[in-house]
C-alpha cells in the first residue's frame, strides 16, 4: 500500500565542477581589478564569452558587449594571458561568461 511519492533523477553532470581560474575566483577577481585599466580612459564593462576544454586551455573568446576597442582588446588580452583556468571536471569544454570592469580601481 506505500508507494513511491518522489523520485529525483539526477543527472552525472550535474555533480561536475564547472571550469574556473585554477587559483580560484577570488584570485582571478583580484588579477583582474588590478590589471583592467585602458588606455583611452573608458569605465564601464566588457563581457565577453569563451571556451575552456577540458585542459584549461582558452579558446572563441568574443565580446559580447564592449565598451571601445582599445578597452575590447585588453579584456581579451588580460583572459588569453591572465591566470591559468581548470576544465569542466567532467571532461567537456564549457561555455563561460564574464564580465570584465574598466575604472572600478579603488
């Protein structure tokens, strides 16, 4: 007469850890409020969107949303030669966004 109320399927993936800055977010957050400055003198945010595979290796970094060329490029520039990054645990590349401000230095 019991009979089963739920059932929770979930899903292996769901378990992996996302793609991320090897030294962690806080690092990475910190590198990038230190070295986000433009020559042209523009505040606001980038956002951007790129790859990580499964080695950590970055690839199809676009801007999603840019603020001025020269300040478009250092975003790009400060992820293709910033902190090193972890893949997906589970072995696929995965799709991250981030947002990068330019004059937000204290």
């Amino acid at each position: 007469n019991s009979a089963l109320a739920e059932v929770v399927v979930m899903n292996s993936n769901q378990a992996a850890l996302n793609a991320r800055p090897a030294d962690g977010w806080v690092s990475f957050n910190k590198y990038l409020k230190e070295n986000a400055t433009s020559t042209d003198g523009k505040k606001g945010t980038v956002k951007l969107s790129f790859t990580v595979a499964a080695d950590g290796s970055i690839s199809e970094i676009k801007v999603t949303k840019g603020l001025s060329t020269v300040a478009d490029k250092k975003a790009m520039d400060l992820i293709t030669t910033g902190p090193k990054w972890n893949g997906n645990s589970n072995g696929k590349p995965q799709l991250v966004k981030l947002n990068v401000r330019f004059g937000d230095r204290d």
